[in-house]
C-alpha cells in the first residue's frame, strides 16, 4: 500500500468557480506512482470550497457562481456575523451548501475524471488570499520495468 499527501498552494482568485486540475496536477507529480489508488482534495478554508463539474462548457462555470449569490445575498439584514466584511458570512453559509472536500479515483497515475469533468475551486470572497489544499492519496504502487 503507497501513501502520499501532499500541500499545495493555489493561486489567489476573485469570486468564481474556477478551473483549477491543470494547476492541481502540475503540482502533484507524485501521482504518477500509483496505479490504481483514490485522491482526496481536502480545501483547508472555510470561504471557499472545491467540487466536480463539467469543464468544456464555461457558463457552467458562470452560472454555479450567480446562482449562489441570488440564493445567498451579501449584506442581508439577518446576518449577525459581520466582522470580515459584508462577503464573509455568505461565504460561509456557501462553503456549508457546496461542501468541503473530493475524492477522485486514480488509474495509472492519472485522476480517472470523465470526458468532461474538472476540479473546480469555488472561491466565495473577493480578496481570497492564496488557497491551501492537502491531496492524500492511498493505493497500490506502479509497477517499474524492473518488476514485470
């Protein structure tokens, strides 16, 4: 059984959904040791989150980011948490609706994602510092010429 975790930084972004497996993966080349394994992405924030989407079309990027700010407005007059700005509690009540964490298969050292399928850092408040993200992933070990 392999085990390896990694930390990583994200790049700072303004609210959105972005596409960010490219990034993610350029800094995971331990992912090439596996062959048949699971990554957990774990976000260590609670005013941004990560989820699984479409990543052909960009409105499906759009249109996730406007829903949830029509469903949870800044500066509704019921929020008692004020003290980060008029963008952090609906962050937060955002992070509860997304949820927190993905876990994606892995084949032959690479993230079994379907066709159309991209890890997407949804990013709530508008001057988020650099996100931190922890990927452990656990499965057996890819086999080197050597062994076959």
């Amino acid at each position: 059984m392999l085990w390896i975790q990694e930390q990583m930084q994200l790049s700072p972004r303004g609210p959105g959904v972005h596409l960010i497996t490219r990034e993610v993966l350029a800094q995971l080349p331990e992912l090439a040791q596996v062959q048949v394994d699971m990554a957990h992405f774990f976000l260590q924030h609670t005013s941004a989150r990560l989820a699984l989407n479409e990543n052909a079309e960009p409105d499906v990027r759009a249109d996730p980011h406007h829903y949830l700010q029509r469903v949870v407005p800044e500066d509704a007059p019921y929020y008692t948490h004020r003290y980060e700005g008029p963008d952090d509690m609906p962050a937060h009540i955002k992070t509860v609706l997304v949820g927190g964490s993905v876990t994606v298969p892995v084949t032959a050292g690479k993230l079994a994602l379907g066709i159309r399928q991209g890890l997407y850092l949804c990013e709530f408040r508008r001057h988020a510092p650099p996100r931190r993200l922890t990927v452990t992933t656990w499965g057996s070990a890819a086999r080197s010429s050597a062994e076959e």
